[in-house]
C-alpha cells in the first residue's frame, strides 16, 4: 500500500519512511506545503500523513483543499500541537484521525491499518478467501492451516488485492498502490513480483485464487 508523508521534520520524516517501508508500504515524502498539495493532487495513495505546521502552505489549507477537489484519500493527522481545538479543526476540515507528537511507531502503523480497513469497508483485521487467510495486524499469511513467508513487496502486492478481493486491479493499479513515485512502469518488475506470489499462494493446491484477466489485470477470488 502507498502513503504520502507530508513532514517538514527531515529526520523525523526519514525515521518514519524507513520504518514504514520495513512494514511494506511505499512511501513518497514531500517537506512542505506547496510539494505535498502537488503530490496529493497528482500522485495515489491509501493514506495521506500531513503535519499542520509546514511551510509554505499549512496541513489544514492541504486538507480543506482536498476534500473541495473531491479527493478522498484518509488523512493522518500528525502534529505536536495537542489542544482540543486543533483537534477540532482538523477534524472539522476533513481529517480521518490525529496523533499527536511525540508517538510510538506502533500505534502510528495500527492507525494506519485500521484506516485502510475503514476506506475499503473491512472490520475484521483477517481477511478470508477461501482457505487463504491474511492477518493484516501482524502480517501473518496463512493457507490450508500452513504458514507463507512473503517479502514485503510480495505482501502490499497481496494485500491491495485482498483489499480488493472478487474485483479487477489493473496493472497501473498495482503499480499506483505497491510503488512510489520512482517506479519505472516499463519495468517487468511487477510481472515478476505477480509470480513469486502466484508461486507462494496458488503453487501445490488445487484451487487457484490468483487469477489473470487477459487485457484487464488479476482478481483474487476463490471461485474460478
């Protein structure tokens, strides 16, 4: 899955794009305002962090202006202020949730968890298809009862999917929620990646759950 971390903070920034990329996701950074309106506005992602204090253009100013333009990506707020009325505000202007500086990265990454759950319509931190089970909360990926190790390219591949189960996800929806802005989308690096998983998922049983939409892209369903 990918973020946007609006931070002007560089080190702080940097630590949590690290620790998020060791999670799986996909990461693009912007230091002020102005970049990160740019970057929300013109790049997806499943979740927006944004700081209220930044140069240039302020988070609120961000949020207020993404949600006038339709844009309804969940947003973290992540601050150091901690009154009730900056809450308030953020809140009122469009905000999915706040944490307020300084935070354990623990609780950063199940805010960010449950609001993807809460953007895809998911209660349960397991999702099911078939006999495939994946823990979102710990990352743990299960099939027949028999426990798969992932990368963790391989796991925001199939977590996006999962999130997405019984619907097509196109190629350039892969590549808009698994990569940051970096990505050489004429690169068979996704190609790949679909193997590996295919080949950790479906290799050995019966029942195939990943499956190929000739011109369209791949479905993860249980029925053929």
């Amino acid at each position: 899955m990918r973020i946007t971390l609006i931070e002007d903070e560089k080190q702080l920034a940097n630590i949590v794009k690290k620790g998020l990329e060791e999670e799986g996701y996909s990461v693009d950074v912007a230091h002020d305002g102005e970049e990160g309106l740019y970057m929300v506005e013109n790049y997806p992602s499943d979740v927006v962090i944004l700081d209220i204090m930044l140069p240039l253009l302020d988070g609120i100013s961000i949020l207020s202006s993404m949600r006038k333009k339709g844009i309804k990506t969940p947003v973290l707020l992540l601050t150091a202020r901690d009154t009730i009325t900056d809450k308030i505000k953020g809140l009122d202007s469009g905000a999915d949730d706040y944490l307020t500086k300084p935070f354990e990265f623990g609780e950063l990454l199940a805010r960010i968890r449950a609001l993807i759950r809460r953007k895809a319509d998911i209660k349960d931190t397991v999702i099911r298809i078939g006999d495939l089970e994946i823990n979102t909360a710990n990352r743990e990926i299960k099939r027949g009862g028999k426990t798969i190790q992932l990368s963790a390219k391989e796991y925001a591949m199939l977590q996006y999917m999962a999130y997405n189960k019984d619907k097509i996800v196109s190629r350039t929806d892969l590549i808009e929620h698994i990569y940051d802005e970096n990505f050489d989308a004429n690169s068979n690096a996704l190609d790949v990646y679909v193997n590996f998983l295919r080949n950790k998922i479906d290799k050995g049983f019966k029942k195939k759950l990943i499956h190929t939409v000739r011109g369209a892209g791949y479905i993860l369903k249980e029925k053929e």
